[in-house]
C-alpha cells in the first residue's frame, strides 16, 4: 500500500513540476529551456524540488513569485 502511495506523490510532484517551469517560462517571457537552465542555475529549481507540496496547493501568482524570490536571492534577476 505504501508503494502506491508513493508512486502517486511522485506522479504529483512530477505533474506540478512539468506544470510550473512552462507557467515560470511564460511568466518571465523566456523560452523553457531557458526557464529550466535559470531554475536550476539559481536554486529555485532545488526550492521546487523540496517544497513543491507547499506551491502547488497556492495560487499560481504567488507560487512563481516564490520561485523567482529564491532565485533573485541567489543572485538571478531577470527583466
């Protein structure tokens, strides 16, 4: 039962992740890759990564904007 339980948290996490890099891509007006390679250069894609439970249940706006406000804290600022 645990087995199945995991597999659909990984689902999850694997469907809000595939979610939100476009949504960040679009957001910003920037391509997905460079959307992934800027996620991941600056830490949000870590901040994703470990708190994705926590974003995916928050409104769309304010979870971008947490992902950003790590990245601009690790230095990544764009337009």
């Amino acid at each position: 039962m645990e087995s199945s339980a995991l597999d659909k948290r990984t689902s999850d996490k694997v469907a809000f992740i595939s979610f939100i890099i476009p949504e960040f891509a679009a957001a910003f007006k920037i391509s997905m890759p460079e959307a992934y390679r800027y996620l991941v250069q600056y830490g949000g894609f870590d901040f994703l990564d470990r708190h994705w439970w926590a974003l995916h249940t928050d409104n769309k706006y304010w979870a971008l904007l947490d992902i950003y406000d790590v990245c601009r804290e690790n230095g990544g600022y764009l337009r």
